[in-house]
C-alpha cells in the first residue's frame, strides 16, 4: 500500500495550478526530497513508492507538472507554451510555495532528471542534493541510442516502427506493438507492468499534449521541441553531491548518461543490474536502500 500523505493541495503558478502531494514531516534538520517525474508530461504516480522513505524520516514531494495529472491541463496551447524555462519557473514556484526551498533535494527521474540537473546549476542556495535517475544528458545523444537499441530489437520489429514513422501513422496498433516489444525490454522489464506506471501511461494518453509537442509520440521517436535539447554545457556548474542512477537495460545507455559522471564535479554513479528505465520500481528495495544511504551522507 502507498503511504498516505501528509498533506496535499495545489499551489498557484500565475493563472494556474500546480498539483503536490507531501508524505511524512517536513523537519528542518533534514532536506526534504521533492521528486520531478519524467516525460515531459507524464504525471507523478508512477514514483509514488519513493514516498516509502517518509518511514525512515524523509519527507517526500511529489507533484504533477504543468499540464499533466492534478496540475491544470492547457491542451490549446503550442509549442512556444511548453518550454523548459515554463517547467523551471513551475519548479521555483513549487518549492517557495510549500516552504522548502531553504532545504531540499530533488530527484529527477528521466526528463525530470534533466531539468533538476539545469535547476541545480543555477547553485539555489537551498539545494542540498542532487539525483538524476535515468535520465539522458542531450537527447542528441539520447537519438544516437535509440538507434542502437532499435536496431538490436527482434527481426522485423524496427521495420514496422519506421515504416508506420515515415507514414506518419505512428497511431496505428501495429506500431503500438512494434513499440511494446521495445518499451517490454527499455523502459520496464516487470510482467504485467505496475499499476503505478500503468497510471502515468495512461495520464499521457488521456492528455498528451506536453509529450507529444515536447517529446513526441514514444520514447524513441523523438521529433518534439526538446529533439536538440542538451543540459551539458551547465553540468560543470553544479556543485552539490550528485547520485546518478540507471539501469543495465535502461533506454538511458551508459552513452547517454556518461557526461554527468564526467562533468559533474562530485557524483557517483550505481547502475541497477537487474532493471532497464524503472529501477525504483524493477528492483524497489536496493533502490530505496541506495537512495536512504545517499541522503544519509548529506546530513
């Protein structure tokens, strides 16, 4: 069962809202963890096991970003709407809103983990910590990859992607299959899949107006906004201690994820063996073990 939350609400962002839940104590002898989901426009249920840490004393934050789950869904506006400096302000306005800028971590899982790498490199004088959790740093790199991991699927499976992709039929279900073959191998390994991340795919199709203008129509084809999107030129500027994570099967290769081992000046990196996109919930108990003794080390 989830552990129930402490609190919940929305805090206003300009004209809108955005969505948070709190589990356990907000203390102030501890940084509170405020985790950033992925997508863009995925929704937070799918990390809600992260809230498990509130047993040992943690105080954890999850919220939906704009657009997506309990925040407020815009689906008229464009491309010049979604922006990563709109998710960064979203983001701010959070962490001032429920009183934890002075002291916190974040963890930012896939997407989420490139926006809380850009966040930290500003140098906030609350963040404590630093986790970035299956996450690419360049989708440059991230669409050198997916070629790879395609062109090593089952024979004829990339066939039938790229012929649907060229078509421009990428709704079609004969795609949506091709596309489980890979999402069955990259992005989450258990059978059948959680009900929390079922609840995330879910939101996207309901509302995939953030994803697919800034993303696209799966995890692989990315023709969004963000296709030339990098945070490498920032990772040098972050200076607190940083724990990457990722997993040996993970759609976020060692390729993609290396720059942040390289160019962050203190970080540290575990890879989760038996796991591909989704360690927290692939291998839940090394992963919280992992996760409690990092922000152990901060205290």
């Amino acid at each position: 069962m989830p552990v129930a939350p402490s609190a919940k609400g929305t805090v206003p962002f300009g004209e809108h809202r955005t969505w948070y839940r709190i589990s356990g104590e907000i203390r102030d002898d501890r940084p509170t963890l405020v985790v950033l989901h992925g997508g863009p426009g995925s929704t937070h249920d799918y990390l809600l096991n992260i809230a498990d840490l509130a047993g040992q004393g943690w105080a954890v934050v999850h919220y939906d970003q704009l657009g997506n789950g309990g925040s407020t869904h815009l689906p008229g506006r464009g491309a010049d709407f979604w922006t990563v400096d709109l998710f960064l302000a979203e983001l701010d306005n959070l962490l001032r809103g429920i009183g934890v800028d002075d002291n916190y971590v974040l963890l930012g899982q896939s997407w989420g983990g490139m926006l809380a790498a850009r966040h930290a490199a500003a140098r906030p004088d609350g963040l404590r910590g630093l986790v970035i959790a299956n996450s690419p740093a360049s989708y440059e790199l991230w669409l050198q990859e997916m070629k790879v991991l395609r062109d090593e699927l089952p024979d004829g499976v990339n066939d039938v992607l790229l012929r649907h992709e060229a078509a421009g039929t990428t709704d079609d279900d004969e795609y949506f299959q091709a596309m489980q073959v890979f999402y069955n191998k990259h992005v989450c390994r258990l059978t059948p899949w959680p009900r929390d991340f079922m609840a995330s795919f879910m939101e996207i199709y309901n509302d995939p107006t953030v994803y697919y203008t800034m993303n696209g129509p799966n995890e692989f084809h990315v023709i969004g906004s963000l296709r030339d999107w990098s945070v490498i030129p920032y990772l040098a500027d972050i200076d607190v201690p940083t724990l990457i994570l990722s997993g040996r099967h993970d759609e976020a290769t060692p390729v993609t994820v290396q720059p942040f081992q390289d160019l962050i000046p203190d970080a540290r990196w575990v890879i989760f063996e038996e796991s591909s996109h989704l360690p927290h919930l692939e291998e839940p108990g090394f992963f919280r073990d992992v996760l409690a003794g990092y922000l152990s080390s901060l205290s």
